[in-house]
C-alpha cells in the first residue's frame, strides 16, 4: 500500500508532534526537501529514538544541521 503525500510543512508538524525540537525551520525545510523525510528519519534515527520511543530532547536543529 502507498503512503500518501505529504508536504514539508506536514513532514515538520509530525516531527514537532513527535517531540522533536525544531530551531532552524528554514534549515530543516531545505534538509527535508534535499534528502527527503524519511532519508533523515530513518538514516538517523539513533539520534532520536530509543527503541520505539523518541528521545527527551531531540532536535533536528542540533542533531542533524551539525552532523
């Protein structure tokens, strides 16, 4: 099954509500749309998540703007 399209402002709302902190939404909307969503999530989701759950904490800003 597909998934549906999403935009990058609904791509950063998943994140937020996810509890992940965004600092540079600029920045993040560029990383979002030059690697896609998922390439970001799942390349580094060590940074965000233990097991299921996401880290206390985690920002894309600090995490992966700096990486």
């Amino acid at each position: 099954m597909a998934k549906e399209f999403k935009s990058t402002n609904e791509l950063i709302e998943i994140l937020t509500s996810k509890g992940v902190s965004i600092n540079d939404e600029y920045n993040v909307r560029y990383l979002i749309e030059k690697y896609s969503y998922y390439s970001i999530v799942n390349s580094y989701k060590w940074i965000f998540k233990i097991g299921e759950n996401y880290k206390d904490n985690a920002s894309i800003s600090r995490n992966i703007c700096n990486v």
